[in-house]
DNA sequence: GCCGTTTTCGGCCCGACTGTTTTCAGTCG
C-alpha cells in the first residue's frame, strides 16, 4: 500500500530536514507519516475519490503534501524528497538505527568522512577517523561500534515473547526486595507491543540507593552496567537487550509511570490536553504553576487531565484517548477469560506432545476444553494426518474425554484440523473426513507470493466451505522474517462475516497475526476471532497472553472471542 | 509545513543525559 511506502518517505524527510536545522517542518512532516501509517483507508483511493482536496482532508496532511502525495502516486517519486537525497546521499535509516546517532552527526560524518552507510561508518569507526572530529571525541566513536554491533546483533528490537520471560524473572527478584514499595513495568513491555526495544521498570523506595545496588550486582544475566546514579541505572542482560530502572519519589510514581509507559504519541496528545487546561504534565506530576495538583497514582494524573485512565494497550493516540473523554472506552477482552485453545499441535503430526499431556495443561490453566488440530496430509513434512489417521485420532479423543467423565472432571477435548487451503483455495483432505470433526481450520501453508487478487480469492473460497470454521495466521506474516501475503483484507472481512468464518488471532510471538490493526477492522466488521497459541510443545500453551494482549491492542472485547464461552456456547459458532 | 472554542499569523510537548565543551548541541524517550 502507498501508505506505508509514503509514510517512510515523509519519516526520512523529517529527519533530512532536521540535519538541515529546520525548525518545525520535521514536526509537520513527522506528523503526516504518523497518520498515513495508521490510516486505514489507502491515499490511493482517497486521492481517486476526491482528488488533492480529499488529501487535504488527512489530519497533518496540506497544501504542500498533499501535492507531494499526489506526485507519488502519479509518477511513483517526489522530487523533492530525491533532491534531498542527492543533496545528501547517504542511507539515513540505516544509520539513525544506531544508538547515539542521529540526522546531525550523519551529516556530519558524511561530509567530513563521506560516511554513507553502516559499513562506512563501522569503518570510520574502526580506524579511529571520528573521534578526531570536532563535536566528536574517543567516547563517541567507542558508542558508534558497540551501537553497530547492537543493530547487527539484534536489527535493534526484541519479540515480546522473547524478552518477557526474563523481564518476568527479574521483576519478580527486584519484588523480593524489602526496601521496594512500588514496583512496575514500563514502556512498550507494559503496552504489550509486539517488538520491544528496551525494558523500563519503576519502583519507589525510602532507600533508593540499595535499589540500585540490589539491581546491577543480583540481576542474573548482566553483562554490561551503565548510567549508574543514586536513582538509576541500565543493564544489558545475556540475552543482548536493555533493562533500565528507576527509582522515582512516591509522589511522582503515577506520572513516571504515565510518562514511561507512552506511547510518546499518546503523552504528546495528554500534555496538549493539559495545556487546554492551564496545566502542565511531565513525568513528576501535573502542575498548576508551580503547585503540584497531581502525580502519586496514574489515575490521579489522568484525572486531574480530565481523563479516566486508558489500558496501557492501546495507549497509542488511535483514538483512546477521545473513546475516553466521550466515556466510549471499550472494555476490552481480561487476561483470564479465556476457556480453551483451539489450535495445538499433538504428536500425532510431529508435535512434542501426547494429546493427553496436553489436556493435563490446559487443565493445570484452568481451561474447560482444548482442541486438537493437527495438520492435514498435504503437510508431509509435518506428518499431516490422512483421512484414515484422523479417524483414528478420534477414536483416543473419545476414549480420553470418557476418561474425564468418570473421574468427574469438567473437562472436553474437541477434535478439530489444520488443514490446508491449495492454491485453487480448495481444502487438501476430503469435506466427509472434515465433517466429522467437531471443527475445522484451515490454513495457507503454501505459494505464499501469489498476486493479491489469487491470494484473496483463494482465501475467500475456503471460507465459503461449509466445513472450514477458522481461517489460521491469516495474514501469514513472520515478524522480521516474512511480509504478509498480499490480499484483500477488507474482501476477507466481508466474506468472513457472510460465511460465519471465524479468523484467528495466533499467539505466536513472531507471528501474532492477524495484527492489532486487523484485528479492530475485524470487531468493526462484527466478525468474531478466536485465540489460539499455534502451540507444537505444551510450554508453548503459555503464548496465549500474547494473543490475548494482541487482542486488546486491536481494542478487542470478550463478546468478539469466541473461545471465552463454555463449550456449548463456542460449538454454536461453528458450521 | 500545518493548524485554529484564545489565532488565517504565530505558535508548534517536554525534560534529561551524554559527551563535548567552558555554556551547549545532539539525541533520546
């Protein structure tokens, strides 16, 4: 979509005028990027629709991008933006990837050492040409290498899943502390976001200096210490990303939290609302001059702004923070309400576990049912099951779920699949074998670069079987590894809502797909989602908090997942 | 460059840290 590739161009412009010292055109530019990225509907057709005035109608977007708007999609460049390239032609965004370097020092270094891209510069670096510069100095250029091997490392952010388990870890060590009265994560942890580029945690103590000392000589993992001071310090644990911690006052703690949870474009548009309101709001409190009127818990700090507090989730400036003024908040889907997964994987197709292990967890979880889906024969590499196979398959779930009954537990396995949609958008095993199952979900596995046109269709066939129930992944993205396939998402929702065809939300932590903003077109659309894991191991189970926190991001609530209803209640969702 | 229940002109969110300086520029969140 134009959108995004605009929204690239206008960040790179922001940043491109910044090196020139402009003032406030970045801000303009850095402005319209923000929108067009988040703008569900394509300029394209905006522009088609109603020409350079309609664009005008984008928030941020005037005179002057929208002509550039259309002269992207007239002629696919803007001249400007070109002249600026030539002007300084060096590979900004992958340079601003490292830390410490920002627009004015690559221009800099580009035009005392025609530093251009990651390589040059690592080679300036390297051989000592930077820290000669005036402006520059040995500190700096020490930076630029371990921030070049950082991005190299890492590309510079970390999948939620990945990081959580050692941020769960570590705030439970840092809560054992006596001298610790507050304690919570920040930042985009506390937002759920899908990738994280560093943790923030807080914490409020009579003794901050012990916090401090507790935290950079007992945390497992340090590999490296700095910014160390009375009330903060940052650690980089062996999994090679950042912890920060800080320890405010008491009062200060609900707009520290505030503050560092964000997002920054969220606390852009709160500290305009306070301005409104004869305040001031930064990360002490809220002020009325130089009186302080509120700060020691975030609810004081939204109120005092005139806002009920918004879940960290979608605090992203998408529309919450009006939804709040006009008591329109939604209430969105709660970490415990789910009652099942639908979508694991059991030995059977190669999984690691036995389907009865895996009720056990669902069990231990507090769930009422889980579904088997296994993959189905096209799948050989999987060790897809056969229509025979899964016959097979069931004749154990039986035995299994009459198991439970006699020992009293309220407890059900369902049999489902996860079948295959061929690129013809047929179903890879025959509609009898699929309609003995308690429910179907089918899957693109393959030819995942298909036009968008195909792939849409391809989808839209499968959800027209009366045996397909849930389409999985449905976008099949792979965070940081794989784009989407191309299709036709608003086309998807409409066939989903008249086929009763219910999409997926797969917590899996590089995939969580579909993602948040699919997932609030989805709910507008009235289709209903489900929460899976995807789980192959029954550790993975865990993954569904994920899903869940996805879901919320999406502004997600309990009536739009299916799989918070008892069992009778979720069997009525399928064909 | 954009925008308007204080404005069609005059403002744009705000504070802190780092590394370089000797009062500050650049970057970050």
């Amino acid at each position: 979509m134009a959108n995004q590739e605009l929204a690239k161009i206008f960040y790179e412009i922001a940043d491109r005028l910044a090196s020139e010292d402009v003032e406030f055109k970045p801000y303009a530019y850095q402005r319209a990027a923000v929108t067009l990225e988040t703008l569900e509907e394509d300029v394209k057709e905006i522009y088609e629709r109603g020409g350079e005035r309609a664009l005008k109608e984008i928030p941020g977007v005037g005179e002057s991008i929208a002509q550039k708007i259309e002269e992207y999609l007239k002629t696919g460049k803007i001249k400007y933006y070109e002249k600026m390239k030539k002007k300084l032609p060096i590979n900004l965004e992958e340079l601003l990837k490292v830390e410490g370097m920002g627009p004015r020092k690559a221009k800099v270094l580009y035009q005392k050492l025609g530093v251009r891209d990651l390589k040059s510069l690592e080679r300036a670096a390297k051989t000592h040409k930077i820290a000669s510069l005036p402006g520059f100095g040995e500190k700096t250029e020490k930076n630029i290498l371990e921030g070049i091997a950082f991005v190299k490392r890492s590309k510079g952010r970390f999948l939620l899943g990945y990081i959580m388990p050692t941020v769960e870890e570590i705030v439970g060590r840092l809560r054992e502390l006596r001298e610790i009265q507050n304690l919570s994560v920040a930042g985009s942890v506390k937002r759920m976001q899908e990738t994280i580029g560093d943790v923030d945690i807080l914490a409020t103590s009579k003794d901050p200096k012990k916090v401090i000392e507790f935290f950079t000589a007992k945390m497992p993992g340090i590999v490296k210490i700095w910014g160390k001071g009375p009330t903060k310090a940052s650690i980089r644990v062996k999994e090679g990303f950042d912890i920060d911690l800080r320890v405010v006052p008491e009062k200060s703690y609900g707009s520290a939290l505030q503050y560092f949870t964000g997002s920054k474009e969220h606390n852009i548009k709160t500290r305009k609302i306070a301005i409104t309101k004869g305040l001031k709001l930064n990360e002490y409190g809220v002020f009325r001059g130089s009186k302080m009127v509120a700060g020691k818990t975030e609810e004081d700090v939204y109120r005092a702004i005139g806002l009920p507090v918004m879940p960290p989730e979608i605090r992203t400036d998408e529309g919450e923070i009006e939804a709040a003024m006009a008591g329109k908040l939604p209430h969105l889907i709660g970490y415990s309400d789910i009652k099942g997964d639908l979508h694991c994987h059991s030995k059977w197709d190669g999984g690691l576990n036995s389907i009865e292990e895996l009720a056990e967890s669902a069990m231990q979880m507090g769930y009422e049912y889980i579904g088997i889906s296994d993959h189905t024969k096209f799948l050989h590499i999987e060790h897809g099951l056969d229509e025979k196979k899964l016959s097979r398959q069931r004749k154990e779930i039986y035995e299994l779920n009459a198991r439970f009954k006699t020992q009293n537990k309220k407890f059900r396995i369902l049999q489902g699949c996860e079948a295959n949609i061929m690129p013809d958008g047929s179903i890879d095993i025959a509609d009898d074998a699929l309609a003995k199952l308690d429910y179907v979900i089918a899957g693109v596995h393959s030819q995942m670069k298909m036009p968008k046109e195909k792939m849409t269709e391809r989808i839209i066939k499968a959800m027209k079987n009366p045996n397909v129930d849930i389409i999985s992944h449905p976008t099949g993205r792979l965070i940081q590894k794989r784009d989407e396939y191309q299709i036709d998402f608003e086309r998807i929702l409409k066939a989903a809502k008249e086929t009763g065809t219910i999409l997926e939300i797969d917590s899996f932590p590089d995939r969580l797909d579909l993602k948040d903003a699919n997932i609030r077109a989805a709910k507008e659309a009235g289709v209903k989602m489900v929460i899976n894991t995807d789980t192959h191991a029954k550790d993975q189970m865990n993954f569904m908090k994920y899903g869940i926190a996805q879901a919320r991001r999406g502004w997600a609530e309990k009536e739009d997942i299916i799989n918070t209803r008892p069992v009778e209640g979720l069997l009525k969702f399928f064909k």
